[in-house]
C-alpha cells in the first residue's frame, strides 16, 4: 500500500477555503460559547431582582453553571477523540441551545440555576472540541495564531454578552440574554454539516484506510494524486493507528506536566469565573457603578483582550510559550491592583481595563494554545476538555468568594488585591514547566512520534 503523510500534506498545503471554513465556524462556535458562559454574570443583578432576590443569592446559580462546565468537560469533550470533532460539535450546539432557550420558563432561581447546569454540560465542550479541530486541520507555521483566532472568537463573546446588559436589559428583561444565547447556537448546527470536514489527523490515527480521508484531502487540493491505495498516517509509514485512551495524558512521562497544567487552568479559571460572575456586582455593590455604566466600559476593553489573543499567538509561532505566559499573568497582576483604585470616572480607568482584558485574555489564550502544542491529536481534545475541566472545579469556589465578599462588605480595593494573588501563581507554575523543560520535551515527543 503507498503511505500518505497526512501531517505533511497539511503543514505544506497553503491556507485555502477548507483551512478558512474550518476556521470561520469555529470561530462562531467558540463565539456563542463566550457569549453564553458570561452573559449570565453580566446579568446578574436583573436577575435577582426579578425573582426577588438580593445579588448573594446569584452564587447558586453560578456554582450550578460552574458544575456543569466542569462536569462537561471532563465527560462530554473526550467523546470528541472517540466520536468525532464535528459530530459532537454538532450535538453539543443542539443541545446547549435548547436547554438555553427553555430557561426563559424557568419559574424560579432554583429552577433557572438547574438548567444553567444542564447547559453548562455541553457548553463545556464546544470550545475544547472547536480549538481540537482548528489545530488538526492548519499548517504548523500558522497553527498558533488560528487557535489564538478561536479563543479570540470566545473573547468576542464574552464581551458581545455585555452588549444585553448595556442596551436590551431596560427594555427586554434578563429572557433577552437567554433567547439570543439559545437561538444562536442552532444555527450554526446545519453551517457544521454543510462547511466543516470532520478532522483528517483525527480520522487517519484512527483508520489509516478511512476513505472520508481521502476525500477531504481532495477537497483541499483536487490536484493531489491519490490512486485508492493509500494508507494515510501522521508521520512515518512505520505508525500504528492509536485510538484515544482516557488516561493517556497521564502515561508515558505526561502525568507531572499535565499536574501543574491542571494546576495553573484552576487558579487562572478560578480567577477568570470570579471576574465575570461578579466583577459587574462589585462595582455596583462596593463602588456605586450601576451595571450599564460598568457594561459599556467592559465592552470598550473588549478591544484589549482581541488583542492580547492575538499577540499572545503571533508571539507563540516565534517564542518559547513557558516566557511569554508567565508576563501575561504578571501583567495580570498588576491590571488588577490598578483597576481597585483607579477613578472609574477617569480616561485612564478605560486604559486599565484593555490592559486588564488583554493580559488575561492572553494568558488564558497562551495556556490553552500551550496544551495543542504538547499533546498529540488522539488525546487533543481530552486535554483540552480536561484541563479545562480542572479549571471549572476552582470556578465552583469563585461564586462563594464573590457572595462572602459582598456579605462581608469588603472593599473593592481589598476584594481585587485579593484576586491579584492567583496570576501571580499561575506565573510561577508556567515558569516552572519551563526551566524543568517539561513543555519542551513534550512537543519533541510530539514532533518525533510524527516525523
């Protein structure tokens, strides 16, 4: 039989209308998935009010939702490494958008907290499954930097969720965010089918003789010569076909490094959940913002997390990622300190906030870019679902420290000095996967295994 180099033919191919589909949907998937998981603590304070609750009593809901992210993540995004990329992708949009929309119904918070958990299953998985698939289907050279347009994809999300809270809260109720973050997600089912191929890394380590692979190579270049002998691999004609094992980001020498993974994904999460389920009520709590006021600035910021995205993937084509994360996250740092005693009234507090979204937005982006590197295709999206998952265990304590914060009357100096710690953690975590050489000698496994 003639051996295919798939990972080859991918890493010469130039970027064409396959590689861009690919990446346009994903985009739009990780996009919806952003505007989901915020949207809630953008909303937070309507919704209390409606149900007739103070603000502390949100934390319900946002554990639920934090469960269910979790819980997702580690059950739902490893069935993409046994089931396929695009048919879960498929399956998780349909399901987190019928779920969403029929939370408008909910009659009380229990109710709504419930359903937001059984969301947060899929949701959790639509991200990890999308970024999976953008990398099995880019050349090397632009890899990171389309995985960095994915999470920034995810980033816009978040921020376009700010736009319910700023101009459709007053008019259309707290339904309004559930409605949008329901209907969307089902649209994008039938562009899934139609524009997106499933994965030929994913296929080809699968069933060397699969011949969907075939036809997706064709699709890409329909000058490529294939006679219906081949058997397709990812690197040498002496590769095995592997499939997915649950525990395989632990074997073979992975188990330390995916521990201090794992370890900066929950404290940098933690921190990310805390932000966006409460950042909007502390400063409405503990400073006076009203929650539009404070809306409209975050979605101006917006701009520094697209940006912190897509540095954090240009500069991870060209430098070690275990030097350039850790800045980030001390950046990230010091963001936070400026942002608790900055004037909100001030210009400069806008400049603290684009500072503040693009280091965090970077980081986050650089960690989840970091695992696509170190880990093959068979365990891509486990890894990714997994670490991710880890990092929803932390989330679950965020709403807690959010609630005792506001029943304590704590300032928003003393709050976000408190928050400063965790990034300064994740830094030296990052670090240290870096001077052991941990990520490094990963990726040449990686690289070796396809050569």
């Amino acid at each position: 039989m003639t051996h295919f180099d798939v990972e080859e033919f991918l890493d010469r191919q130039p970027i064409g209308s396959t590689q861009l589909s690919v990446l346009l949907v994903c985009i739009l998937v990780c996009f919806i998935d952003g505007f989901d998981i915020f949207m809630v603590g953008k909303i937070a304070p309507a919704i209390a009010e409606s149900f007739g609750e103070p603000a502390e009593a949100m934390a319900g809901l946002f554990v639920w939702q934090q469960i269910g992210l979790a819980a997702g993540a580690f059950l739902v995004s490893p069935l993409a490494d046994r089931l396929g990329r695009r048919r879960m992708l498929v399956w998780s949009c349909g399901a987190f958008g019928l779920i969403t929309l029929a939370s408008v119904f909910a009659r009380t918070l229990d109710e709504l907290a419930l359903m937001r958990g059984l969301a947060g299953l899929f949701m959790a998985a639509s991200m990890p499954i999308a970024l999976a698939l953008i990398s099995e289907m880019t050349p090397r050279r632009r890899r990171s930097m389309f995985v960095a347009l994915g999470l920034a994809g995810f980033s816009t999300g978040n921020a376009a969720s700010g736009a319910v809270a700023a101009w459709l809260l007053d008019d259309y109720g707290w339904e309004i965010g559930f409605i949008i973050g329901g209907v969307a997600p089902l649209l994008c089912i039938p562009l899934l089918w139609l524009l997106v191929p499933e994965s030929i890394k994913y296929q080809a380590e699968r069933n060397p003789l699969d011949p969907a692979v075939a036809k997706t190579i064709r699709r890409m270049d329909p000058q490529v010569r294939l006679i219906g002998d081949e058997r397709f691999a990812l690197g040498s004609a002496d590769a095995v076909p592997q499939k997915a094992r649950l525990l395989d980001i632990f074997l073979d020498g992975r188990g330390w490094m995916t521990a201090v993974i794992w370890a900066a994904c929950i404290i940098s999460m933690t921190n990310i959940a805390l932000l966006s389920q409460w950042l909007p009520t502390f400063f409405q709590e503990m400073a006076g913002i009203p929650i539009q006021e404070f809306a409209v600035s975050a979605m101006i910021a917006y701009f520094g997390g697209l940006a912190g995205m897509l540095t954090i993937g240009w500069l991870m084509d060209r430098f070690a990622a275990t030097r350039l994360i850790p800045l980030y996250y001390i950046g990230l740092a010091g963001a936070l300190l400026a942002m608790a005693y900055v004037p909100f009234e001030s210009f400069i507090f806008i400049l603290v906030l684009l500072s503040w979204n693009f280091v965090q937005t970077g980081g986050q982006g650089g960690l989840n870019t970091l695992i696509t590197q170190i880990y093959p295709p068979r365990m891509r999206s486990t890894a990714l679902g997994w670490a991710g998952g880890a990092g929803r265990v932390g989330g679950v304590i965020a709403p807690f420290f959010g609630a005792y914060a506001l029943a304590e009357n704590f300032s928003l100096q003393f709050t976000l000095a408190l928050a400063a710690i965790g990034p300064l953690m994740v830094a030296v975590l990052v670090f240290f996967l870096g001077y052991t050489g941990g990520a490094r000698r990963a990726r040449a496994e990686t690289q070796q295994a396809l050569a």
